[in-house]
C-alpha cells in the first residue's frame, strides 16, 4: 500500500508528464489525439491519487479542491463521450501549476 507522501508524489509526477506536453500550446493538444489521450491519462492519476489521500491529509489544506479533482477523474472514466477538450486544456493551463505548487507545499508540511 502507498503512503500519503506516495500518492502527493504521484499526483505531481502526473501534472509533470502533462506538462512535458503542454509546452507544444492549445493548437498541437487539439490535433493531436494521441497528447488529449495523454493528458486525459495523468489527469485520471490524479484523479485516482488523490482519492487514495487520507481524509487527515486532505484536511491539512483547503487550497487544493479534492472533490473536484476527484469528480474530474469520475467524468474522465465514466463519462468520456461527454469530454470537453476547451475544459481540459483550461485545466491543464490554469489549475494544475496552482495543484503541483500547493501539493509541494502540503509535502513540505508534512515532513
């Protein structure tokens, strides 16, 4: 079983492979299936980690919107014909450098 730190790490190393793609911009995400299934992938990482977090860790922080992320990761799986790529790219520009910034500061805090 991974421990909380684990699973922090996992969420940031996700947000990192996202990001190795994103520099390409808005244009190549939207023509290329292959990175929209990349991006798609790690963000259900995210997802997924971030639903594993304990409650107690969660807590520490009210900066990071758990149930969001969590929900996004639910709508990713189960609901993938109704994907939105305006909303992912959204995501991937605005809210996950905010998400790695306040995930290393939840690890700092926790050592």
């Amino acid at each position: 079983m991974r421990d909380p730190k684990e699973r922090l790490q996992d969420i940031i190393e996700a947000i990192d492979q996202i990001m190795r793609y994103a520099t390409g911009g808005r244009e190549k995400f939207e023509r290329d299936e292959l990175i929209q299934n990349w991006f798609l992938r790690h963000l259900q990482i995210i997802g997924e980690a971030a639903f594993r977090v304990p409650d107690e860790v969660k807590a520490q922080t009210s900066n990071i919107p758990w149930a969001k992320i969590i929900g996004m990761r639910h709508i990713l799986v189960h609901d993938y014909f109704q994907i939105d790529t305006e909303v992912v790219w959204e995501v991937v520009e605005k809210d996950l450098p905010v998400l790695r910034r306040d995930i290393e500061a939840l690890l700092k805090k926790m050592e």
